[in-house]
C-alpha cells in the first residue's frame, strides 16, 4: 500500500512539473514576440534607392566615340553640342585614380548664377553619364584635387554642352503658287520659261550656316527623282527667281526643298508641293533639227604612215572634267594661217562652242575640259581665210568626258536680277 501512495505522488507531481513548465514557456514566448520590430521596407535596396555616386559600379560605360568640341570660348573652354537629354562627360584627369579624393562634377543652367551637384566619379571611371533636364547649355566644372577654387561671384566653366533636341526649322513658299484658289481644289499651270520666286527662312539658335542646301528634282517619287543643288551658299533667309527648265515637261514636274542643320546634328527640311500640273505639249517631243551646215573648205588628211597627234583626243578616249589640254600637234597646213579657233562640242557636231581663239601654228593652245558627263564629244580647229571663209583643218573622232560625282555642276542656274 505504502509503494502505491509513492508511485501516485510522484505522478502527480510529475503532472504539476509539466503543467509549470508550459505555462512558463507561454510567458516567455509571449514576451519576446511583443518585443520583436517588423521591418518596415523590406524592398528597400541601396543601390537602388540612393543617387549613383553615393557607391562604386563595379563596371561603367562609355562612349563609343568621344565627343569633339565644335568650337570655343575664352582660353580653352570647350563647348560641346549633344542631341539627346543622356550625353558622356570625360574624366578631367583620364579616369578616377584608386585612393584619390573623388572628382565630383557641378553644373548649372543660369549662366553660373547657382550650382547644382551632379554627381562623382567612381572608382576608374573615365566618363560620367549625365541626365540634362533641359535644353539649352549646360556649365560644368569639377571640384576635386588639383582642379582649383572657384573665383568670382561668377566661376568660370571648365566645360559648356549644349543640349539641343530640336531641328532647325524651315520655310519654303513658291510664288506664283501651285493652286490659284484658296480652298486648294484648282492647280496651277506652270508653263516651261515661266518664272518662279522661291523663298526661304530657316530658324535656329544653334545653326550650322554652311549646311544649308536648297535643291530642285523632275519627276515623280520613287523613280526618276534626283536632287541638284543649287550652286553658291544659300543665307539662312532669301529669295531666287528661277526659269523652269524643259526638263519639267519633260518628267511632268517638279519640286524644291531646303536643308539645314544645327551643331548638334538635327537636321531638318522643308519641301514645296509635288508640282504635278507642267503643261506638257500635246504633240510628242521630238528632237530639234539640227543647224544648217556651214560651208568649210576642208583640208585633206596628211599622208603617209599614221600621224602622231599629242594632245588630240583618240577615238573613244576619256577625258576627266576639269583637267587642262595642251594641243601640241597641229596640221602643217595650220602654218599658213595667223587666225584660228578651237572649237568643242558635246552633242555630236551639232553645235559647237569656241573654246580658244587666236590660235597660231607652235602656239600649243591649252584647254579646259568642261565638269560634265558626256560621250558624244569632238573637237575641231578651224581656219579664218582671207575672205572670212572658214577652213577645217582637224577634227578629232568621238570621245568621252567623265566628272567626279561632287565637281559636276548641276542644278538650275540663278537669273540675274535687273539690277546685275
């Protein structure tokens, strides 16, 4: 009985013990889940959240190309122009040495009046990525060592780019205009020989004046449409009186438009309407006769084995446009006569042109060959006899003239206004 009572005790306090200890642990768990604190951004990420320069990337990019000063102010400071908001600021020194106080990078948009700070070099970086808010230019100046203080109430910039996202801007009107009504509905006729006022503005605060282009084509779009351009400079703004050419009826019409652009490389254009309504003649264009021939005493050809003609140009040969011709052969019948001419044409014998006058026999005449593309070319001297007749003395077979794509000169020629 007495082992029975002892084994009963200690079972129940073996229940107590239990009983104890869970209701302890419930204290304690209780207590430190109230004294835990719940983060309150989880999501936050410094590299994220916090401004570039406030860490080092472990790699930077950088241009492809790097960027030239199109022109200067004062000693050295360079100005730069980007098209775009995102442009490629280069290390004063190379790049962000290890160790070394970093370079930080100011700018201001006011003229030097306030700065703000952009940012700082990392660590070997070369080229810092900086974010225009704006257009228009931008100061910059490095604050770093070796660069210097700041002095005046206004600093000097180390750096200027000019933040220009716009093209130029461009007007062109055509007067008499292609429709004679306002609502557009009733084309103009232009008839070939009619003369036309073209007129032009382009605006822009950062123009590049050299780049402007004012061009004419025939024809209609895609085919058959090459642009020339008028030959000069062209002002930012003016007029031309311009003949239409045959060449309009010919492709039942024409066009104009001008070209600019700005230091940045914005480029705009401005284009006339397609002028569709060139009065085209009902019967087929045929060629125009050819001129009567003129009488001339021909010189026969000197016999014997084949001459020797330097300078004259051989059948099928290739003159390029621009070079200079000397004619060191002339026939001996030339020895006779004190007066001759040199004469060239581009249309086969058609018509010919008078290139030199007062040729004389050891004279060795030079020749400009004209910047055209041609190949039914000659040329031929004749002779002025005593009673005015005119002698042939050579004529050279057909040949060619070739010129370069950019020396040919193309594109309708200015009339002359009535006081030239």
């Amino acid at each position: 009985m007495a082992e029975e009572h002892r084994i009963s005790y200690v079972q129940n306090c073996a229940k107590g013990f239990g009983m104890r200890q869970i209701i302890w642990m419930c204290i304690v768990a209780s207590a430190f889940a109230g004294c835990m604190q719940q983060d309150e951004n989880p999501h936050w990420s410094p590299r994220t959240d916090l401004p570039a320069w406030t860490y080092d990337a472990p790699f930077y990019y950088r241009p492809s190309q790097e960027l030239e000063p199109t022109e200067t102010v004062g000693k050295d400071i360079g100005v730069y122009y980007v098209p775009s908001e995102y442009f490629y600021i280069h290390h004063p020194g190379g790049s962000q040495l290890v160790g070394t106080p970093r370079v930080g990078v100011w700018f201001s948009t006011d003229q030097g009046q306030t700065w703000e700070k952009g940012g700082y070099f990392g660590v070997e970086q070369t080229h810092f990525r900086f974010q225009a808010e704006m257009d228009g230019a931008h100061l910059i100046r490095f604050v770093g060592p070796g660069l210097g203080a700041a002095r005046g109430p206004v600093p000097a910039p180390h750096r200027v780019y000019v933040v220009d996202r716009k093209a130029p801007k461009l007007a062109l009107a055509i007067s008499p205009p292609p429709y004679d009504e306002e609502e557009e509905k009733k084309p103009h006729v232009y008839e070939i020989g009619d003369e036309v006022s073209l007129g032009w503005a382009v605006r822009d605060a950062n123009l590049s004046p050299e780049s402007i282009r004012l061009e004419s084509c025939f024809g209609k779009a895609p085919y058959r449409v090459v642009w020339s351009r008028f030959r000069g400079a062209i002002p930012p703004e003016g007029r031309r009186v311009i003949r239409i050419p045959p060449e309009a009826s010919t492709e039942r019409g024409f066009r104009f438009r001008i070209e600019a652009q700005d230091k940045a490389g914005n480029v705009g254009e401005a284009f006339t309407p397609v002028l569709l309504t060139v009065h085209v003649p009902e019967s087929p264009i045929t060629r125009p006769a050819p001129p009567v021939a003129e009488p001339f005493v021909e010189i026969p050809p000197e016999s014997g084995e084949e001459v020797v003609r330097p300078g004259w140009p051989r059948a099928g040969s290739l003159l390029r446009g621009g070079t200079e011709i000397r004619l060191v052969w002339l026939p001996e019948a030339a020895k006779k006569y004190d007066n001759m001419l040199l004469q060239l044409s581009t249309n086969n014998a058609l018509i010919w042109k008078t290139i030199v006058k007062g040729v004389t026999f050891g004279s060795e005449p030079i020749w400009t060959v004209p910047k055209i593309n041609n190949r039914f070319c000659r040329l031929r001297l004749i002779a002025i006899g005593p009673g005015d007749e005119k002698i042939l003395m050579a004529r050279s077979p057909l040949f060619r003239i070739a010129t370069a794509k950019d020396d040919v000169e193309v594109g309708p020629t200015p009339i002359p206004s009535a006081e030239d």
